[in-house]
C-alpha cells in the first residue's frame, strides 16, 4: 500500500462513548431508516482502487462493487477502527482499514481511481484541508462519491442548526456539524461537481438538526493542478 509518513498523531480523533453509541446506532439506521439503501447507492459503479476517509464501524464495506480491486479504508477513531477491522473481513473485496486523519492522509498522490466520504465531513476539523488532501490522493478525473449532512433548506431550521453548532451538538455528536454547505465546499476546493441529489433522513417523520442530507459525485478535474509533494 502507498503509505507516506505524517505528523498526525495515530488517534488524532479520540470519542470511545460516542464510537460506542454510534455503533450502535448505525446499525439500526442502515436496518430500520433505508440507510444500507443510500449506501448500495453512493458506491454503485466504482472501479479500481478507492481511499474511503472516515469509515466509522465499516457500514460501506459490504457494499462495494466487485470491479473495486482494492478499498484503503482511513479511521482516527480506536474503536471504531477496531470495529471496521471486523467488518473488513467479512467484505467481498479486499479492505485495508488505516490509522489517519482526513486532513492529512498517510497515502501517495495520484494513488487511487475514487475517493468515498460517507457522513464524515461534518465531523472533520478542517474541511478546505481534508478536501485538499483528498484530491491529491485522486487521479486526475478520479471521482470522489459523498453523501453527506448538509445545511437545511429553511431559514428556520438553518438557524437552529448553526445554533447547536456552536454549542452542544459537536459536544454531545463526536464533533459533528449539521449547518455546513458539502457542495459548496466541494467547488471550492476546485472539484467539478457530477450530479447529486438532497436527501431528507428519515423520509417520513419530525425533522431534526441532522435530517438534511446530499448524495452525489464530483470528480477531481483533469486539467493539471500544481505539482503535489509527498512528506518525506
């Protein structure tokens, strides 16, 4: 595996009592709220070798297609890396699960044909980075498949979201973060924007905080970015 060295500490993200309720959780949501179905979605027609940053308990692991030779799975989180591990043994493809952070990832340039982010940049310190990083590790005109929460619609519930954004929500949620813009974010940091669509998690029901959800592709441009260094 293209592995490169880097200053980000092997548990740069340390939350056990959330790792444990999301577990959890997670599991319940993909059985009981049609979240295995977004899953089936995000990663259907990938190819070759694909970096998946923050891989949680490794939900998405039993949905990749056959045509993915490889997937390099990168989890900050002890425990849910652990739980990632099982679930990689019992994948359909080849899975190596990682110590990393989004913001600075221990792989090579140009090493993988996509990249997958499944509700992980709300929870990322620095979003403009991680998504730096993650098209450097992309082929130019690799594809980055997201599905992500997402800024809500309404200007009320938008209010509310930044509200609990600055207080309790990244507290009680593993350093989640419902109000920030994935599309928005994705075209400034120079990807090129596929088709996607706005998701309201469950369909049916109250709304919450982290209800408002985008499924989508964008792809890292083929036209030549500045020449990228790997740390020595």
């Amino acid at each position: 595996m293209p592995l490169r060295r880097s200053s980000v500490p092997r548990d740069a993200v340390h939350h056990p009592v959330f790792a444990r309720f999301y577990a959890r959780i997670s599991v319940t949501a993909d059985t009981k709220g049609g979240i295995a179905a977004y899953r089936e979605e995000l990663l259907s027609g990938l190819s070759g070798r694909v970096i998946e940053i923050g891989a949680g308990n490794g939900l998405n692991f039993a949905h990749y297609p056959a045509a993915v030779s490889e997937v390099v799975a990168i989890e900050p989180e002890r425990t849910l890396r652990r739980l990632a591990a099982t679930a990689a043994l019992h994948a359909d493809v080849p899975v190596d699960v990682v110590p990393g952070a989004a913001e600075a990832l221990p792989v090579k340039s140009e090493a993988f044909d996509g990249a997958v982010v499944s509700l992980v940049l709300c929870t990322v310190r620095d979003v403009p980075r991680a998504l730096s990083e993650i098209k450097r590790v992309l082929r130019p005109g690799g594809e980055l498949r997201f599905f992500e929460h997402g800024l809500a619609p309404g200007r009320a519930m938008a209010g509310t979201q930044r509200a609990l954004d600055r207080t309790v929500w990244p507290w009680l949620f593993g350093g989640c973060h419902t109000a920030r813009d994935p599309i928005a974010a994705l075209e400034a940091a120079g990807f090129d924007i596929g088709e996607y669509r706005r998701l309201r998690i469950p369909e049916k029901g109250p709304q919450l905080p982290s209800s408002f959800a985008v499924l989508g592709v964008a792809r890292r441009p083929f036209v030549a970015d500045a020449p990228t260094r790997d740390v020595p």
